[in-house]
C-alpha cells in the first residue's frame, strides 16, 4: 500500500498534462461526440443522461472527476497488486513497522499497520497535490486545461492534436477498466466470494 501512495507522487498525468504552447484548453460542451473517451465498443455512453444536467460548466466538472477517479483507480489497482506480490522497500516505515512486515499482509491489512502520523502525512500530501492542481492557470470550469498531476509535469506541446488525442482516449478508457477492478478488489476483500473470478487468490 506504501508502494501504491509513493507511485501516486511520482505519477504523471500523461496525455491530459497542460500545453501552453499549443493551446490546449478544454472545449466547454458540447456533445459527447467532441470528447475525449468517446470509443468503441460503445460510443457517448451515459445512460443517465449526466452530460445534460446543468450547464457546459458542469459537464467540463464532470469530466475532471472521471479523469482524476480514473488515474487515482489506475495507481490504486497497480499499488494492491504490487503490495499483494510482495514487492517492498527496505527498511523501516517507522520505528516499530518494518516495510517486509507489511509486504506480508494483505494490502488493506497493511494499511491499518501503518502508524496514524504517517496516514496523516499521506492524506496530507494529496489534500495539498489536489489543492495545487485545482489553482493552475484558468480553472478548467472556465475553460482551462483539465487537471493534472502536480509532480512531475510533462510537455506535450510537440505532439499533434491526433496523436493527444489518442492518448486521452487510452488514459480515460484505462482509468475506467481501473475503476471497475478496484472496486472488485475492493468486494472481494469485504466480502469472500462476492467477485467469483477473484475467489481463492491469497491476496484477498
């Protein structure tokens, strides 16, 4: 779990990282259609009808909140299956807490092992990254670009708006298959059976 916190720092925002120089700013509305994300098999999927409620502003909201739950689902996913293969640092995490120690357990019990001051220090960091990213250049409510991860930045303003293109697509329809497996993993670890193709495997 310490693995999956530490790679939520150094992770980069990929496709959607702001380029000045080629003005890339977010198309406030529209129709599905013009999105990012909008890729077989099934095209401008939104059964309830989310992208009509409110105005161009509240969709541009919308798509920020798929993006980041997206990347954070997408290092979540990565974080429990590097904890569970028993992947870790070596030393100490604390005076008492040895970093092997954790990769023994399974990823949420090794959560609740880590010391509450480095829980705090944890969700502190990403309370200040996501306060940083919500305060770059225009918002993206009002047309800016969409957020990004703070550190490190990436310049995609040689890249051509096809090639970014694509590279959104991959990023928003990988963020959503990452979404879906944590949240199985998230089942199958509360309850033993819930997720029939996860039964059985040591790491749940």
């Amino acid at each position: 779990m310490k693995t999956c916190i530490l790679a939520s720092l150094i992770a980069s925002a990929a496709a959607f990282a702001p380029a000045a120089q080629q003005a890339s700013s977010t198309q406030l509305a529209g129709s599905l259609d013009e999105m990012a994300g909008n890729t077989a098999p099934i095209k401008a999927f939104d059964p309830l009808s989310l992208a009509t409620v409110g105005s161009d502003e509240t969709l541009a909201w919308f798509r920020a909140a798929e993006l980041k739950n997206g990347r954070v689902a997408m290092l979540a996913t990565t974080g429990y299956i590097v904890q569970a293969s028993g992947i870790h640092f070596p030393g100490m995490l604390s005076s008492d807490v040895s970093f092997e120690s954790l990769s023994s357990m399974k990823p949420f019990q090794a959560w609740d092992a880590v010391p509450d001051s480095g829980k705090a220090q944890i969700l502190g960091t990403i309370f200040i990254a996501e306060l940083a990213s919500e305060r770059q250049g225009v918002h993206y409510m009002k047309g800016g670009s969409t957020p990004t991860i703070v550190f490190p930045p990436v310049d995609f303003s040689g890249v051509s708006e096809a090639t970014l293109k694509t590279k959104q697509d991959r990023e928003l329809n990988n963020g959503r298959l990452a979404m879906i497996a944590i949240m199985s993993f998230i089942a199958a670890n509360a309850v033993p059976g819930s997720v029939p193709a996860l039964a059985g495997l040591d790491m749940f």
